[in-house]
C-alpha cells in the first residue's frame, strides 16, 4: 500500500496543508509519496522531503504545470497511479479543482473533504454544511480522496525523504493561465492561523475591518469574513469562512457582527474556542460561541484593542 | 451557441437537515426542497448569456426522481427553453451522474455547460469536473466571471489566495461561485409560460451505463454538538475569561 499526495504550493512555499494531509494518510497507513508538480518548484521538493512519514519525493518542474492547470496537472497524476493504492490532496482550490478529474479518468468515485480516518478505505466525511456526518467506504481497489486539512494536524519536519525527478509533462492544449490576483498580506494564512477574527455584515464598510486589523495584529490573528462581508464588496473573496469558502478550526475564533447562518458555523464550528460579538441577543453565533458579548462592535472592538 | 445547465433538487438552503434515528441517512420526509443554489446561479448565467446575444439555446438537465420536474419548471420559467429529466430513483454519486451528463452532451454537443459548483447536500464539488474529465474538455471552476469570446471563454475563479484568469478553448465546462450573478426571480406570467415548454423524459436505467456505487453509506450521524457556553458582561470579563479559564491569549 502506497499513497501519492499531491502537495499544495506556490512554487516557492510548501503550504501546511500538505504536513496536514501527511497527518491523515498517516492514520490510513502504507508508505508515502508526495508529488511535487509547479514550475521552479526545486525548494518545494526539497521542503516536501523533510516531512515526517513521506519516504519519496517526485518532482515535476515545468511551465505547464505553473499555475496548476487541471487539464495538464490531471493527466501527470493519472500517468503515476499505476503504482499507487490511494491518491490524496488537500481539499484547497487546488485540489478541489483537479482531483475530481483525476478520479473520473480512472474511473472511480472521489470522497471528498475528510475529517477523519477510520480505516484504510473507510473515512468520515461531512455532508449537509456539516449538520451530518457520514461515514463511508470506498470498495474500489484505487482510492481518490482529499482532505480538509482543518481536521488533521501538521506533522513534523524531521524526515528525508529521496527526491527523484520526472520527465516532461504533456500540454493538453485546450486551456491557458491568463493572469492571477492574489491578496498580499503580511498576516497568517487563514487555514494555517491559531487564531481568526472575522466581521460580517455588521461591520458596515470594508473600512471598519481596520477595527479587526489592529486586534489582528495584537493576537497574530488571520482576519476572515462572512459571505454578507464579501457579496457586499467589503472585502475578496479569499476571506471567506464557510461551507463554500474556507473551513477554519483555530485555536480561538472571533465572530463579530456576524448572525451565524448554517453556512457561516460549518466554516469554523470545530474551532476550540469560540468568542462572538454582535449587538442582537437572539443571533444564532451565540449558541455555539463559548463566550458571548451582547455589544456594539463599534464601542468593543476598540476596547478589546487597547486592553490587549 | 447551445449552453446546456444540469440542476439538482437539494434541500433548501435555509432547513437545517436531521439525521434519522437509525444512523441510515437524513431525514427528508416533508422537508422543504429547492434547486440547490449554485445551479441557480448557473441558469442565471446561462440566461444572461441568451440576453447578451451569446448563447441561443439553453437546455437544463436533472437526474433524479420525477419531484425535480418542478426544479426543471422553475429553470424553464427564468428562461432556459427546453428540459430533460433524467428518472431514477438511484441515489447517484458524482460520478454516475457525471457520466449521464456526458451521455446527453454527446447528443446535445453544447459548446458550454455550466453547472454549480457544488451541491449543498452532498457537499462534493466534483461533478463538474468529471465531467470535463470524460469528454476532454477543459474546465473553469469556482467561476466569478464568464467571458466568451470568439471561440475561446475566458472564467475568473475564486481561488484560496484570491483571483485567477483562465482562458479556455470552446467547448468547455464551467463551475459556478456565489458571486458570478445575483440570480433572479421567475415572474409570473414567465412561470405560467415554463408549463408549454418542452420537458423530455430518458430513463436513466436505459442509457447503457453502469449506474452502481462502490462507496458504501456504512452511518450517518449527527455531528459532535458543542456545549452551551456563557454571556459575559463586559470586554474586561472576556478578556479574563480568555486568558485564565480558555487560556487561549497571554
Ligand atoms: C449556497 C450558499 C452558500 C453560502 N456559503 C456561505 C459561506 O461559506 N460563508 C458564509 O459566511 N455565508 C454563506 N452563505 C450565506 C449565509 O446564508 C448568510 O447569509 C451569511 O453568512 C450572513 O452573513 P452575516 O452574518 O455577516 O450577515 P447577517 O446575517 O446580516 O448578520 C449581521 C449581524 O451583525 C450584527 N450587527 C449589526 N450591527 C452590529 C453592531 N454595530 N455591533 C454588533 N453586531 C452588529 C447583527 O445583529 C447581525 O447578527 C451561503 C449561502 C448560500 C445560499
Ligand atoms: N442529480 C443531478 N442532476 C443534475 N445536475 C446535477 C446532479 N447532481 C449534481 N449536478 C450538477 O453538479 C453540480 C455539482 O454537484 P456536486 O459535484 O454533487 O457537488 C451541481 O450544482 C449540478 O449543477
């Protein structure tokens, strides 16, 4: 039993969800590989191979795969699975993206966004913005799965692995990267944060997030957003907790003026220790916030600040 | 162009799903059910492609039961022009129906199909991009813009570290991300018009296609519930609170 991982970079970073992802094929059990696939991606690899557990690294380094393009990235993966029994990514944008197609050209049925192994081909996964949990099992002799990496933890640094490289890639022809608009900040990654503070619609302006952005700073805190946040235009769409955006589970959580609709909790209910801040009594965030504060964020938040 | 739109029947968005007593499944006996959102955001899309001039046929597709027929009217009234249902009463995973789907795309051959990304039930985010997978096309997922041009679109995704452009040769696939449009509301005269369009029937059972699972639903069970915790009066106590009881901030 062998598993590829297909880890999760930016050619120059190796991101924690792939020690996270590490973590979860641990527990399956076997012997681990960890595909590195980018442009200019060499210092990737080499991080990739310090992870504990992974026993082999392969690199693909070209072009075509610079900005992880599902239709030149899938058929690399689909090529190597021969040798391989599971076939995992973290469940990011990325591998959101090209496992699906991975899975359909060899014919098998992804399971996506695992929280837990129970066995080598039987995961728990939610289901229903996480008000339910299934547990299922995968009777197929491949199996192709990515992982919410907020349900694992990062494993450590202490390995090395081989690095070994792979010959060129193909280019499928029919897409093409255009251009990219990534959200520079100097603040943690919000998956990779200990702690987060997210506004909502509460917040009013994209302005008032500078509220959240000095006690941000203070705590080393990821600043996040509810949908409400984001569909108004207050801040990107990267900043997104939730169901159909980033899955958080920090040590602490800051709701602040943010209702707690069903797609807003499956984002970060599994988070230690939950803190809400919102001016209605009745808002449903405060039945799952470990400590709740009835209060106008606009007199709180600056409070909080200046007594941290 | 033809654009081709497969919705889902899903619970509404706004009902919390149970699970049954037995662990089997969720209970959806008498619970309210909709067109899962990111479809209609998908038939929005579609329809506003026909506005501009772009596409000028839009077919929608559902695989399910004969209940999605009402799903497939409400497609119909906000302006697709022609249905197909899909009937089983199989409890289908993403790849079957991906499969069914690029079975009525080698009939159709639409130039782009445009499904959401993911369905709120299932939660699996895959369907699209089986599909892209089994009729080699190429894939825009997590679309928040959709441009075409010529014979090529260009999709603007929603990715974790922000935005990326894509361009893609026609024919292609695309995914939806909640803010591609703001999907609007059928009229009633459009709904009273939906019941005269056309809404064909195939029997899924007789498409050629192995239709069994091989991932096994062993247990379905609620989700571990967090404990009710405490309102505190003032910032001062929250602050107390965190550092000495949570101990989560020095
Ligand atoms: C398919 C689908 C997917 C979705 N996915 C997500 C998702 O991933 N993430 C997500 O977050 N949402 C998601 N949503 C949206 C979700 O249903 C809610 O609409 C959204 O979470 C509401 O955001 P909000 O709490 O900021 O806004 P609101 O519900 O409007 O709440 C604002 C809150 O701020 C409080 N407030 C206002 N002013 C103040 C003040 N001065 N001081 C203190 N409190 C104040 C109010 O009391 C209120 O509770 C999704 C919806 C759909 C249909
Ligand atoms: N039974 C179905 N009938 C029609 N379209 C479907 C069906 N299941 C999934 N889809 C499409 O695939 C998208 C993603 O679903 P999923 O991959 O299941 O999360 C949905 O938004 C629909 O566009």
């Amino acid at each position: 039993m062998i598993t590829l991982l297909v880890a999760e970079h930016d050619n120059s970073e190796l991101k924690l969800d792939t020690h996270k992802a590490v973590d979860a094929i641990t527990k399956m059990g076997g012997d681990i590989h960890v595909l590195v696939a980018g442009a200019g991606c060499q210092s990737v690899a080499e991080h990739a191979a310090k992870l504990q557990g992974v026993s082999k690294v392969l690199v693909a380094d070209h072009d075509l795969l610079a900005h992880g393009l599902a239709e030149n990235l899938a058929p690399l993966v689909v090529d190597l699975a021969d040798d391989y029994s599971h076939i995992v990514a973290p469940a990011t944008t990325t591998g959101k993206n090209f496992m699906p197609r991975v899975a359909a050209a060899l014919d098998v049925e992804q399971i996506s966004d695992i929280i837990e192994v129970v066995s080598s081909d039987t995961f728990k996964r939610p289901i229903y913005a996480g008000n339910a949990i299934a547990t299922v099992q995968s009777e197929y002799a491949k199996k192709v799965i990515t992982v919410r990496t907020a349900a694992f933890d990062k494993v450590s640094e202490t390995g090395s692995a081989e690095i070994v490289s792979l010959e060129a890639v193909a280019d499928a022809g029919i897409s093409n990267f255009v251009k990219q608009e990534l959200t520079e900040s100097e603040r943690p990654e919000l998956t990779a944060a200990g702690v987060v503070i997210s506004g909502g619609r509460g917040m009013q302006n994209g302005d008032n997030f500078t509220l959240l952005e000095g006690i941000a700073d203070k705590l080393g805190a990821a600043v996040g957003a509810s949908r409400a946040a984001v569909d108004a235009g207050f801040v990107p769409n990267d900043m997104q907790v939730g169901q159909t955006g980033k899955i958080v589970a920090p040590d602490l959580y800051i709701a602040v003026g943010i209702s707690g609709a069903i797609q807003h909790l499956a984002g970060m209910k599994d988070s230690k220790v939950i803190v809400a801040i919102n001016k209605d009594p009745e808002a449903p965030i405060f039945q799952v916030a470990d400590y709740g504060l009835e209060a106008d964020l606009f007199e709180a938040l600056p409070e909080l600040e200046t007594k941290l | 162009m033809k654009v081709l739109v497969p919705v889902k029947r899903v619970i509404d968005y706004n009902v919390k799903a149970r699970v049954k007593a037995d662990n089997t499944d969720v209970d959806l006996t008498n619970v309210k059910m909709a067109m899962n959102p990111f479809c209609e955001i998908a038939v929005e899309e579609a329809v506003r492609l026909k506005e501009k001039g772009t596409a000028t046929e839009i077919v929608v597709v559902s695989i399910g039961s004969k209940s999605c027929h009402e799903q497939l009217r409400t497609a119909l009234a906000l302006g697709a022009d022609r249905a197909i249902h899909i009937d089983t009463e199989l409890n289908l995973g993403s790849l079957q129906v991906a499969k069914l789907l690029s079975k009525v795309v080698e009939e159709e051959q639409p130039e782009l199909v445009i499904l959401g990304k993911q369905s709120i039930d299932a939660d699996n985010n895959q369907t699209g991009q089986m599909l892209a997978a089994l009729t080699n096309r190429p894939q825009g997922t997590f679309a928040s813009e959709v441009v075409v041009e010529d014979n090529k679109v260009a999709v603007t995704r929603e990715v974790d570290g922000g935005l990326q452009t894509v361009s893609l040769n026609l024919p292609a696939i695309v995914t939806t991300d909640l803010r591609l449009n703001e999907p609007r509301y059928a009229s009633l005269p459009n709904i009273m018009k939906a019941k005269r369009k056309p809404l064909d029937v195939k029997v899924a059972a007789d498409m050629g296609l192995e239709l069994s699972s091989k991932i096994n639903l062993l247990k379905v069970e609620e989700p571990s519930q967090r404990e009710g915790g405490v309102m505190v009066e003032s910032v001062d106590e929250l602050l107390e609170k965190l550092r000495n009881e949570a101990k989560v901030i020095a």
